[in-house]
C-alpha cells in the first residue's frame, strides 16, 4: 500500500446532495486503503441558499432541506459527535441508494436504525438547535468562500469544495485517487480545477 503522509480529513455535508454522497462513499473506499481519520461535520444547503433568488421548485426543496440536517444536529448535541456518520450514512442510504423523498419517513427510520429517540424527529421543524447548525456550516464554508457548496472536503486542514464525482472509485483506484488530491491539496498555490459534467451521478 502507497504511504501517504494523510493523517486526517474533515468531511462537511448535506445528506440531501447526491455528490457529496457519492465522494463519502469514495472516502469510506480510502479508509480501507489509507491510513487516515475522518471527522464528519454538517453543513446546510438550506444555509448556504438563505435570501438568494431561487425558482419555486429548488426553492420548495431548500425549505425542505432544513429537516434532516436539523434532526443531524439535534442528535449531535444531545448524544455526541460519534452519531453523526451513522445518522448520515442511514439518511443518505434512504434519500440517494432507496430514493426515498419523503423527509418525515427517512428521519424516523435513520433514528431508528442509529438506535436514538424517535422524539428527535420533532427537531426537523424546530429551530432549537439552528445555532449550532449554522455555526457547522459556517466552519466549512469559511475554509471555501461562500461561492460553493457541498462536500467540502480538509486535507490535513486544507479545504476545497469537492472532489465532485459521479461514480465511486472502489479499493486502490479510490486510493490513487485521495493520494492525488493530498498531492494537490500540499501545494499551497493551489485552488481549482474545474470542468462541466457531462453526466449524472450513479450510486451503484
């Protein structure tokens, strides 16, 4: 195995984007392969979109989008940072790898399924914990701009929007690929790379 002198990464999300869970996905194929620790953190495209020009779908969907990152949070400061890559890992499984739409149903069965309280469902309209939240994103956001969106993805504390993908690079090919980002996230010059998609993202 290629070493790499990788030792953390920080990974924010919205269980809503279909590309940062494909690119967690990716990073659970890294820890297999590399030596590395991952932090998860929350960040909100509900957030992120607050007083821009929406059209009403996209706009319907971001009103939405405060539910389940809402319930994350909740969790978060009730029973600990170590419930929040399980509550992901059962939402996104629901929303993106199920295609299941209906926020109310993917919170009650991710509490479930992560063995929490189902009374932290309540918290999807609640703006109780909205503080903490906002302070989750705003720690991701700040290492990025706020031009950009979800995952931001720290090497070693340095951030950057993505890697966006549309596939999941399995075993050494997600290795080769992580190693190739560090490689890019050392050099301290560096910002972009950027092309337009030509096609949309598969989970399988």
């Amino acid at each position: 195995m290629p070493e790499t002198t990788v030792s953390k990464a920080d990974f924010w999300f919205d269980p809503l984007c279909p590309f940062a869970w494909i690119t967690s996905r990716w990073v659970g194929e890294v820890e297999e392969v590399r030596d590395i620790q991952t932090e998860w953190h929350v960040m909100s495209l509900a957030v992120l979109n607050e007083g821009r020009e929406l059209d009403p779908g996209y706009r319907e969907a971001m009103d939405k989008a405060w539910g389940p990152v809402r319930v994350i949070i909740a969790a978060r400061e009730q029973h600990g940072d170590q419930v929040i890559k399980p509550l992901y890992d059962a939402m996104g499984s629901l929303i993106h790898d199920g295609g299941e739409k209906d926020f109310g149903i993917v919170i009650s069965k991710a509490l479930a399924e992560c063995g929490l309280p189902p009374g932290l469902a309540a918290e999807a309209s609640s703006d109780a914990f909205d503080a903490q939240l906002r302070a989750s994103h705003e720690e991701g956001i700040s290492l990025v701009g706020q031009d950009v969106g979800t995952p931001v993805v720290a090497f070693n504390g340095t951030a950057f929007f993505g890697p966006v993908l549309t596939r999941i690079p399995r075993g050494e090919e997600a290795g080769r690929l992580w190693d190739a980002a560090v490689t890019l996230a050392a050099y301290p010059h560096f910002f972009e790379i950027k092309r337009s998609r030509t096609e949309s993202p598969e989970f399988n």
